[in-house]
C-alpha cells in the first residue's frame, strides 16, 4: 500500500484514522506532506489497522437479555389533536398516536402530564389502523 497511490479522501480518511490533523492541507501534495511530517509510514498504518481489529474481535459481544415483554409494555395515546407530543423519548404524532410504552414510562407520564396522555384500549388503536 502507497500513499501516493492514494485518492485525496482515502488519504484524508487516513489522516482522521491516525489522529492526524490536517489543518489547512486540502490538496494531495499537501496532505501527503502533512502525513510524513508527522511520521506515518505505510508499515505503521497497516499495523496499526490490523491492530484496530484485533482489538475489535477482543471484545465480548455483549450479553443480551430477554426478558417477557407482553406485561411490561401500555399502549399510550394523546388526549387532544395535536401534531406532536415528545415524552420520555416517545413521540406521538397524528400519523402514530399509539405507542407501546414501558410500563415504568406509562406510570411517570400518568403521574407527570396526565392531563396530556392516556391509557389507550386496543379497540381505539385497532380502530385507528384500520384493523378488525
């Protein structure tokens, strides 16, 4: 792998991947200059790459925990028309004013805006879709 060979992007990636700040270098030449100015070589990049992704497949996957879902989730809706309502990382729209919550979620907007949000029946939503 040469540098010369290069595209001005791959070599900008580079610079980025190394830690390299380019300042004002917008044109290969420069870029190139401002990479041996600071000492990369291709041998180094290449193991710094190969380091990167033994680094990358050390890492544990993490461990996922399934947990029933069915009595922890309340279908939440707006009480009034409006275009938006954004509560606790949900956003209800017009087009989607039925959101299955956390129940812990459901309890604090209760407690919290009640006066905005409500418990919703699975008619209403059903209704609202179309569904029979």
């Amino acid at each position: 792998m040469s540098f010369e060979k290069k595209t001005v992007a791959e070599l900008k990636k580079i610079a980025r991947i190394s830690g390299i700040d380019l300042g004002e270098a917008k044109k290969k030449s420069e870029i190139l200059q401002v990479i041996a100015f600071e000492g990369l070589t291709e041998e180094a990049y290449e193991s710094m790459l190969i380091n990167m992704y033994k680094e990358a497949d050390k890492k544990e996957e993490p461990e996922i925990v399934v947990k029933d879902q069915t009595k922890s989730k309340v279908l939440m809706t707006m009480k009034h028309d409006r275009a938006a309502l954004r509560a606790l990382g949900y956003e209800f729209t017009k087009d989607k004013p039925y959101i299955l919550v956390d129940k812990k979620d459901a309890d604090v907007m209760l407690k919290k805006i009640s006066h905005e949000i409500r418990e919703a029946t699975p008619e209403e939503a059903a209704s609202f879709w179309g569904v029979k």
